[in-house]
C-alpha cells in the first residue's frame, strides 16, 4: 500500500499530469480538433508546440520515389513527411481538453481525412503564404463538410508578412471566419489559434 502510496505521488508531480487525472470526480469537456494543410505547412510542428503528452507522429523519410508528388521549392530542408496523422493533447482552463490530429499533406493520403475528421467540433486550416494554393483542398473539404474552421496563416523566417485582410481576399475566406498569423514553433500563438477555433466553433454550432 505504501508503494501504491508513493507512486501515486510521484506521478502527481509530473508536469505533463493534469489535475482531471488524478481526481475522478471531474468531467473535463473533452473535444477533437483537426490540423489541417498542405505538404510542409507546419502541422506536425504546431502539434509538438503544444502538446502537454510526447506527440505521436508517423514520420517518415522522403525518398526518391516521392520526388515527382512532393514539391520541397519552399522547403527543401525537409527530409521527413508525415504519412498517417499526428496526435497531441493540450488541456485548456482544467475544464477543456484538446485533442490534436494532424492531417498529411500530400494528396495521396487524403482518403485518410474522412476517418480523421469525424467527430471532430473544428479544424485549423494552415496556410504559408509563399504557397497558398496548397490549402485549398483543405478550405473546400471543410467547406463542403460544413466543418466550423479557422485559417492559420504559419510565418516562415525570411518571408514577406502580410496582413489579415490580404490573406483572406488571397484565399476567399468569408467574414465570419476568423483569419491568424502565428508562428507554428511558439506555444503562446498556436495557443491562441485553438482558442479562437473554439470560440468560433461555439458562435456557429447550433444550440
């Protein structure tokens, strides 16, 4: 029993164990949220910013064969891909739990995204400017599914910023969605963008 004890303890004091856990009379709300884009936004990254959890990531190395799908103009540093999803979870106020999945990017494995998506409240819809075209496909699927989302535009270093309006008179986001910039790599702005997914989902979810 002391042993039980003692564990427990130790376990209580781990950063990445949250109060809920460890009290059983709590219900935190508990909701799935989609990270969405094209090949190479930053999705992968956005997840592992926040997640209080080692994310799960199903990375794998880019060989030759892809070199003909995947376009690496705007990053040719890349050597890995993500081919399956990523997953992470961030707890919000102790009442609210986020759980994060990444979409891949490429088109070959967007079959995927209808497993992925499902009974998810919202999804982020990631975008880099130097590449804007690439998240169409994901702006029309959330579109067509009726997906409450919001467009997170990723600021590389060393490219042009540009404005709220800019980005959705480029991509045609209608009004009522709420447009970002932030910086994949820093908690505090990916932070804010699921914050503002929520709020959003909340205002156009009906009662």
């Amino acid at each position: 029993m002391d042993f039980a004890v003692s564990d427990l303890a130790a376990a209580a004091e781990d950063e990445n164990i949250q109060p809920w856990q460890n009290d059983h009379t709590r219900a935190p709300i508990a909701t799935k949220i989609v990270i969405a884009g094209g090949f190479g936004v930053g999705k992968t990254t956005l997840v592992g910013s926040v997640s209080e959890i080692t994310p799960l990531q199903t990375e794998a190395l880019m060989t030759q064969a892809s070199e003909e799908t995947d376009d690496l103009t705007a990053t040719p540093e890349k050597q890995t891909t993500t081919v399956a999803m990523d997953f992470g979870r961030i707890t919000l106020d102790d009442d609210l739990v986020l759980y994060l999945f990444g979409t891949p990017g490429q088109q070959r494995f967007w079959f995927m995204w209808d497993d992925l998506v499902r009974g998810a409240i919202g999804a982020i819809v990631m975008a880099d400017t130097r590449r804007l075209r690439d998240c169409f496909p994901a702006l029309d699927y959330f579109e067509s599914c009726q997906i409450p989302y919001v467009v997170a535009v990723n600021h590389f270093e060393g490219t042009p910023s540009y404005e709220v309006d800019d980005v959705r008179e480029a991509l045609t986001v209608p009004p009522h969605v709420p447009v970002v910039i932030m910086d994949a790599r820093e908690r505090t702005p990916v932070v804010e963008s699921l914050l503002a997914l929520v709020g959003h989902a909340l205002d156009v979810t009906p009662e």
